[in-house]
C-alpha cells in the first residue's frame, strides 16, 4: 500500500502539494491526471524518496519513508521501478549497456547469462533491431521501450510509475506503447504488477487504468473509476477531459 | 536564498567532499569510470596544457630577460624563471586551464544527467551518484592534475629555455645549471603539493554544481559557470593559504 498523508511540498514561495492525501494498493493501476506544472511528477519522486516533503507522511507497506536514510530507501526502491519522461536512458551507454546496467550492478550473473537475459527483455519489447544502438540514434518511442526494458532487467516490481510516457510521441506510438503498458501490468490482483501513470493525456491514460486521479492546486479534485470520470460535473475537470469524448473511438 | 538554505547547500557540498575521495576505499570501486575520467581529465587535457605553458614560459622568460638586461643581471633569467614556473605560475596557471576545460565539462555533464533524470534513476536502482558520478571525476583530478603540472612546468621551462637561448643569445647550458640548482626538495614540493589540492577543489566544486542543476537549460548554464567561476577563486585563494603554509613548513623565511 501507498499512503500519502497530508504532504505538504513547496519549491520556494510556490506550493506544489497541498496537504495531499491519497492511498493506493500495489496492483491498482492509477492515472494521476493533471496539468503542467501541476506536481504530477513530484509525486512519483515523493513516493520513491527521491525528494522529501516538507510536511506530511509517505508510508509505503506501512514503513514511514520520509524518516529513512538513503540506504534504507534502496529497500523500498526495489518494490518500484520508473520510466521517465525520455526514457532516461545513460547517454553514455549503447541499448545493450542500458538494458544490463543493473544486471551488471548487483546481479552477480556472468557475461553470458546477462546477454541472454537483456536478449529476452528487447525481443519481448520488440527493440531487437536497436541493441547496438546509441540512445540518440533512438526515437522517442524506442527511447522508452528502452527505459522500461531497463526497469524490468532490475527485477518484477510491484508496481510500475510511468512519468509521462507518451508525451512527444504520434498517436501510433503512443497506442503501442500504452498497449505495452497494459500489458506488462494484465492479470489478476493481487498478483499482477501495479501501475501509477503520470500524464496530461487523458486518452492515453484511458487506455491503460482503472483508476482516475486528478490534481489540481495540490489536492487530488477527483478520485474515482472512468465511469465516474466521464460522469463528473466539476467544469474544470470536463474542460480537461474533453479529448475523451472527442477521440473515444480511438480509446 | 534563506539562511536555511544556504546551510543546507554548505552541508551538501561537506556531505560530497569527504564522501567522494573515501569512496575509492569502499566496494564497488568503478575501475572502469575511473579510467575514463582519467583518459578525459588528463590525456585530452595534454594538448591544452603543453599550449598554455610554452607560451607562458616564453612570455615570461621574455619580461623577466628584459627587466634583468636593464640591470645587468641578464644571465639570472633561469633562475628567476625556473622558480616562478615551478613554484607558483605553473601549478597556478594549469589549474585555471584544468578548471576551465575539466571543471567546465564535469558541471555540464553531470548538470545535463540530473535535468535528464539518469542520477534519479542511479539512485532509485540504489546505485550512490557520488561512488559512481563524483569519486571516479575527484581521484581522476586528484591523479592527473600533478601529473599535468609536471609536464606543464617542463614544457615551460623549455618556452623559457628557447626565449634565453635563442632571442637574448644567452648561454642555454648556464640557464639549464641555474635550473637545476633551484631543484632542490623546498621548491619541488612547493610545487607538486598544490596541485593535488587543486584537483579535489576543482572536481569537487565542479561536481556539486552539477549535481545542484535544476530549471532546465538556464540552469545548466549557470551551474557550469557557477563551477568554473568558484573553481577559480578557489584556486587563486588556496594557492595564496598554501604559499604562506608551505614557505612556513620549509621554514623558508619571507
């Protein structure tokens, strides 16, 4: 379980959460939906204790992260894994190294078994014909089915967090790699690997969960299922979601 | 910036500057990284530094013969220039180059790799970014700066040498004697003991700049000029604090 209890974050005069509160299981698959700007990424680095609040709790499978020194994160870092917005992929590193660099970290595997393995994670994402490559020889959807190869190569985390995954990509591109998205976290809970989707399109989110948060002024303003989505009153929030009804069909 | 802040930031930089040299002691070591940051700070340096010290050497074999042939004293040139080079304008002069050309590269680099996220994801893979950014960039200046200064103070010596030889028309093997007679362990100490200092404030400076960037393009920028302008200052302070501590551990007399 992800708890979030009153976070309070500021970056100097500007308040980004607002006393936010939220709880989510490991194997929900979450949209956090919301505009630039709005703190949508602050979130998942709160929930990885990348960044601190400056008030409030984070209290992941029930251990206070906010009190925790940085070796004491790596432990609760190990239940996630992110991609974010670019993929992040090491400049430095060819496809290959990218996708073995946590293999080669900690694994203890020899040479060989980490090809095998790194082989496997790009046939299943479908990159084969990159893996010599150079990130920025990559496009940007390519880029981040690198990144989430990478994520996977460092073992089965509970749960997923996506920053902005689509963002700059064609809606062909997108539709692939939300459909890999989805597919990655399919299957039954409490089994299957969770998700958080950070993102500003609200058709993407769509297509891969099943819960619906949106931020606004840093307060979740809407908390609730697609149903409930489409059916909400609030102006601002239809303003938002506008594309749903105008590309449905697509979704 | 608070007050708060400000504390924060004196302790983030403590934090990253007794942690970074200590992590060559501690498992894993990036044999690897360090190599690379050796091979970037000190072979692509090379062409930069014998540049600036030949010519440094020439022009100050230049004013020093000039000043000297006004008073008769022609001949001291070497001397004069053989204890500058290697006490002070060498090590001095190379540090400013490595602070311009490494720092610079250092800040921009790791400054480009926290805006695009990958000290984030080195983190969340519970790899430390100072083991794996920070300890290869300062035992890599720490190594190659002195190394740098020693073939930067020879190039010079050479600039000062062909100036004597060949445009004052003065004996070449007098100047070569009076070098070797200011080689003796006060001066080679003088000189060799700076650089090391000066490649861990350079690499550390230059290391916590980048890794404090944030706010995009603007940012980076001012984090590589924050490096290079700091690293500066650094270096022309503490080369003034060493002086006086060296001359007093010598016991050379002012």
């Amino acid at each position: 379980m992800i708890e979030f209890r009153d976070v309070v974050l500021s970056y100097g005069d500007h308040v980004v959460l607002d006393r936010l509160s939220f709880r989510i299981n490991f194997y929900e698959r979450v949209a956090i939906l919301g505009g630039s700007g709005e703190g949508k990424t602050t979130i998942l680095k709160l929930i990885l204790g990348l960044i601190r609040p400056d008030e409030g709790r984070i209290i992941i499978d029930g251990q206070d992260i906010t009190v925790m020194s940085e070796s004491e994160l790596r432990d609760v870092r190990m239940k996630f894994s992110i991609v974010f917005q670019e993929g992040a992929l090491f400049d430095s590193l060819s496809v290959r190294d990218n996708v073995a660099f946590c293999l080669r970290e900690y694994s203890g595997l020899s040479e060989e078994e980490i090809e095998e393995r790194v082989r496997a994670l790009i046939r299943r994402l479908g990159i084969e014909d990159a893996i010599d490559l150079m990130p920025e020889e990559l496009s940007g959807g390519m880029q981040r089915r690198v990144a989430i190869a990478r994520s996977l190569a460092a073992g089965r985390p509970k749960t997923m967090l996506y920053d902005e995954p689509t963002t700059g990509l064609d809606p062909l591109t997108s539709d692939n790699i939300c459909a890999m998205i989805k597919e990655l976290s399919s299957g039954e809970p409490p089994d299957r690997m969770g998700l958080i989707i950070v993102t500003h399109k609200v058709s993407d989110a769509a297509k891969v969960a099943d819960r619906f948060m949106y931020l606004k002024n840093g307060k979740i303003t809407f908390d609730g299922d697609m149903k409930s989505l489409k059916e909400t009153t609030d102006p601002e929030l239809r303003a938002f979601i506008n594309e749903l009804f105008t590309i449905e069909g697509r979704c | 910036m608070n007050l708060k802040e400000g504390i924060k930031k004196v302790q983030d930089f403590y934090i990253l500057s007794v942690k970074a040299p200590i992590g060559i002691f501690q498992r894993p070591v990036y044999i690897r990284d360090i190599i690379e940051q050796m091979d970037y700070a000190g072979a692509g340096s090379l062409f930069i530094v014998l540049l600036v010290s030949l010519f440094i050497g020439m022009a100050l074999s230049l004013q020093v013969s000039a000043e000297l042939g006004a008073l008769g004293l022609r001949m001291y040139t070497g001397r004069i220039v053989g204890i500058s080079i290697i006490r002070e304008i060498g090590p001095v002069a190379i540090a400013l180059s490595f602070a311009g050309r490494v720092g610079s590269g250092m800040a921009s680099e790791l400054g480009s790799m926290m805006l695009g996220h990958q000290v984030d994801i080195l983190r969340v893979y519970g790899i430390s970014p100072i083991k794996k950014l920070v300890t290869p960039r300062v035992i890599s200046s720490i190594v190659m700066l002195p190394i740098l200064t020693i073939i930067g103070d020879a190039v010079s010596l050479f600039g000062g040498y062909y100036i004597v030889a060949f445009v004052s028309h003065q004996s070449g093997s007098f100047y070569w004697s009076q070098i070797r007679d200011i080689m003796i362990f006060e001066n080679i100490f003088a000189g060799i003991a700076k650089p090391f200092i000066f490649g861990y404030l350079i690499s550390c400076i230059s290391c916590y700049m980048g890794l404090s960037t944030s706010g995009g393009a603007r940012g980076l920028r001012r984090s590589t000029t924050s490096a290079v302008v700091l690293s500066t200052i650094m270096i022309i302070l503490s080369d003034f604090v060493l002086t006086r501590i060296l001359l007093y551990l010598l016991g050379m007399r002012v």
